[in-house]
C-alpha cells in the first residue's frame, strides 16, 4: 500500500508532496509566489490566528472554513513564503470557538498575546462581534472570513476587513432573483414569509423586507428559531398557515438540514418555491449527501466560488487531496480569500507591524481570487466593494451557480418540483 504524504486533518504538506503537485506554486501568482531555495537562518515565523468553531453546532462547516484559510497558508509556505521578509514562513494557530462569543473573545487575547500579527474568523456573527472588537482595541488586523452581520464593520473599526458579500448584497440578491425568476416563469410572485434563526438570520430576514417592496414583493410574516433548535414543527407551521407565495429561509446547516426534513413531512410547497436567503444549508454540499433527494433543486442566495475560474478549479482539486473528512464546500472561497488578502499585504508591506500590515490591507485590490466578483477592493468600512451573492441550485446532487448569467453554469430549474416529485 503506497504511503500518503499528507494529514487529511491537519492539512501539512511535506516536500515531497509539494513537488509533486507544484503546478498550484502557479497559483495567484502575485499572491502566492513560487518556490524558492531559502539561504542562511531561517526567516523568523509569522504568526496567524484562526479562530473557527470545531466543535459543537457549527463544526462541520467551522472546520472547512479553519482548512480554507490552513491551505491557502500551506501553499504559500511551500512555494517559500514571504519573500519581501526573506521567506519568512506563516504558522496557523486555530483555536475552537464552539461558536460561543465569550469563547471567541478567550481565544482572540490568548492569540494577540502569543504573537499572532492578524487574526481570521470568525463563522458565527456573534462570535466575530466580540472577537473584531478586541482586534480593534489592540490594533491587530482582523480578516473576516465568513460572518454577514452589517453590525460588524457599522462601529467605525479600522482594523477590520470582509471580502464576502454582506448582508446588503444578500438580501438585495435574494429579492432580486425571485423577481427575476416569477417574471422569467410567469408565476406571479406578489407575496413572501421569511423563516430565519435569531442572530445573522434576523438581521438578513430584516433587510430583506425593507427592499422587498422595491422588487414587487410584500413581506406577510416571518417566524424566528433559536440556535440549537431541536424541533421545529410549531414554528413551521405557523409558516405554513401564512400561504405567501414563496417561503424565503436563513440558518446555519444543522437547522437547515431539520427545517427540509419538516417541510417535506408537512408538504409546505408554495408556488414560488422555498428559497434560501444566505442559507448555511440550502446550498450546501454536505446538506446534499445528507439528504439526497429531498435536496434536490433546492434554490439559495449565497456566496460562491467562480466556477469559471482556473484558480478556484485548482484550490478545490487541491482541497479535496488534503481534506478527507470534511469535503469542499463554498466555505472555502471567502476563507481562502481573506487568507489571500493578509498574504498579499504581507508582501506588499514586508512588515509585521500591525499599523503599516492594516494600511497595507486597506489598500488591497486583490484580482485573482476564488470568489466571484470583481478585484477586491474595500471601502471605508472595510467591505469589500466588489463581492457579488449568486443564486444557486442542486441539480443531479451537485450545487450549480444559475445566476448571475457571467457566472452560471446552467439554467434554473423552475418552478421547484414538489417535493413528492424529487427523485
């Protein structure tokens, strides 16, 4: 039996493996550099915070996200690191968040005082809340990697940047591709309830039914769960008794996973479908392994990686030789991408000083990444001004991007099957 060369959990690379896969050295090239022969003392190693939960309620999807940012620093490393600091190697530090806040808060000043120069994170809003306010009290860069709430970056912090799409682009996206689709259809869709966990979910749910209106839509209800809900057939329910034409969802995977299971015992089928708005669940591949079936043409509003792009095609080959036990999953583009961004102004800058490292991010515009969009460029808040939100759909187990048309790789399916109907 030939000998792996890799640690399917832990994601190190040894030389050999390297060589062997050296075509990814190509990859990002401004970005990720090639591989170099390092002369002398070793450069000293830079320390990067991960802070992800592992554990609990999020972990599946806490642990793609924590490799997403591991592999983008691995293949950095392997192609001779930091070049303008004399090759000085990366090093990620993870911590678990269990995607508790006061947990997060513990593990971002535990990493600030073992050295870390920036820190990435966090998946849960709440937990990345606490843990960009300590950031910004030390004056330590913070890289969002996956976390939507607009609250994050509305308090004026300097040292905070996210390169996915926010709450804004989500929910506009949402309402705009429902539109798109009744129109397109003729299913006349005039009437929408929202199904959100509390948290991120209520802030989408909120946004979205103030622009609903803009897009010919009125909200007529909307039904709130708590994190680590363990039933759900009161609430959906209550969602089902409101008949609007299309159901609008948004939670974390576990809960979406319960809530598809409900909606088929109950036969909730509105004639618009049910969609997801930023769904953790609706567009996601372990979902779809899952369940099967009933994950069929399942439809969600998220971010994506560009599928059209030679970049993502290699990080995703790369990802699913390393990683065995938590497949890919969209996580990975906006996680690689905040990996990509720090590793990119750690070139330009060729310090560590955290002042001349949050300077140095401000002024990104990053053209060769995984997500889709534009080049990443962030405005005064630290947003990113190009992040765009796709519309997805499972079609023949596989999640596909349907729009927007630059991006898609295929047609919507439209109206979505009965669920009675999914083979």
């Amino acid at each position: 039996m030939k000998e792996k060369s890799k640690d399917s959990q832990t994601g190190k690379v040894d030389r050999r493996t390297f060589l062997k896969t050296a075509g990814m050295a190509g990859v990002a090239v401004s970005t990720m550099g090639f591989p170099a022969v390092l002369r002398g003392a070793a450069p000293k190693e830079i320390l990067i915070g991960s802070i992800h939960p592992t554990t609990g309620w999020c972990a599946y999807d806490g642990t793609c996200a924590a490799q997403g940012v591991q592999l983008a620093i691995d293949l950095k490393n392997a192609a001779g690191g930091i070049k303008s600091m004399g090759g000085a190697k990366l090093k990620v530090l993870l911590k678990d968040s269990q995607s508790k806040p006061k947990v997060g808060e513990a593990a971002a000043q535990k990493l600030i005082r073992d050295g870390c120069v920036a820190l990435m994170g966090c998946f849960n809003s709440p937990v990345t809340l606490v843990t960009t306010k300590v950031a910004e009290r030390k004056g330590i860069p913070h890289l969002i990697t996956i976390a939507v709430a607009d609250e994050i970056l509305q308090r004026g912090f300097k040292y905070t940047f996210r390169s996915q799409p926010d709450t804004q682009d989500m929910s506009e996206g949402t309402c705009k591709y429902v539109r798109h689709l009744s129109d397109k259809f003729k299913k006349d869709i005039k009437t929408a309830s929202i199904m959100h966990i509390n948290g991120f979910g209520a802030v989408i749910a909120n946004k979205v039914e103030k622009l609903a209106p803009q897009y010919g839509l009125e909200i007529i209800g909307k039904v709130s769960y708590n994190f680590g809900a363990a039933d759900l057939t009161t609430e959906i329910s209550k969602l089902k008794g409101m008949n609007a034409d299309v159901i609008l969802d948004c939670g974390y995977l576990a809960d979406g996973i319960l809530k598809i299971k409900t909606y088929n015992d109950m036969k909730v089928e509105p004639k618009g479908g049910i969609i997801g708005a930023a769904n953790g669940a609706f567009s996601n591949k372990a979902m779809v392994k899952q369940l099967g079936r009933l994950s069929e043409f399942l439809m969600d509003t998220n971010y994506f990686y560009n599928p059209k792009s030679p970049l993502a095609e290699k990080v995703i080959k790369e990802y699913n030789k390393r990683f065995t036990k938590v497949i890919f999953q969209s996580h990975v583009a906006p996680t690689f991408d905040a990996a990509l961004v720090l590793i990119d102004a750690l070139e330009r800058s060729g310090t560590t000083d955290p002042k001349k490292l949050r300077d140095a991010i401000a002024k990104t515009s990053l053209k060769d990444h995984v997500m889709t969009g534009g080049p990443i460029e962030f405005d005064s808040t630290g947003q990113n001004k190009n992040a765009i939100a796709n519309l997805l759909q499972v079609q023949k187990r596989t999640v596909k991007l349907v729009m927007p048309k630059e991006y898609a790789v295929t047609d919507p399916v439209y109206p979505i099957p009965s669920w009675s109907s999914k083979t």
